[in-house]
C-alpha cells in the first residue's frame, strides 16, 4: 500500500490482516434463580460481552418434563420442580435456577 503524506512524500508500507475470531469473555443480565408457572413463557435475555463477540448463544434445560428452552431463549414451564437452565457462548457457561409452580 502507498500512503501520501500532506508534504507529498509517498511511502509504501505493508499491510498484514490476519483473520481471528472474537471470543465471549463473560455473560451478564441474568437472573440467578426465575419462577414461571406451569404452561407459562420466560424470556431469557443474556448479555454477551464484548458486543463484538463472534461465537453464538446455545440454551439447555436439565430436566426438560420441568421446563424446556428454545434456542431464542423461552423457557416454558412445563410441570411443578425445578430444573436448570444452562446459557453458554464459547467457553463461558452461566445457569439459571427455574422454579415451575
């Protein structure tokens, strides 16, 4: 690459872009523990962090005769118990307790 300086001196410099992927560092906005009722919806909505973060947002449900989650985060409470629901983006994992009445 040729850049031009203001005094019109050209220099040719180097330029070398090397292709990595930006990893989730953490997950916040999450609740420790959430109730629904039986039949009901919850809407989990995480925060990854940086913003910039390339890796995608998996749910996952302990115990899914409790409560199911879908891969936009909604959990549906489906009988009495408690059941865990796990959110992880690359390495970071966070669970949240849900409590179906």
């Amino acid at each position: 690459m040729t850049i031009t300086l203001a005094s019109g001196k050209k220099q040719v410099i180097s330029v070398t872009v090397q292709k990595t992927t930006v990893r989730t560092t953490k997950i916040t906005g999450l609740k420790s523990s959430v109730t629904v009722a039986r039949n009901k919806k919850l809407t989990l909505k995480p925060v990854i962090s940086p913003i910039t973060s390339q890796e995608k947002v998996t749910y996952s449900s302990s115990n899914k005769k409790i409560a199911t989650v879908s891969s936009s985060g909604v959990i549906t409470g489906k009988k009495k118990g408690t059941a865990y629901i796990t959110v992880k983006s690359g390495k970071i994992r966070k669970k949240v307790k849900v409590v179906v009445k």
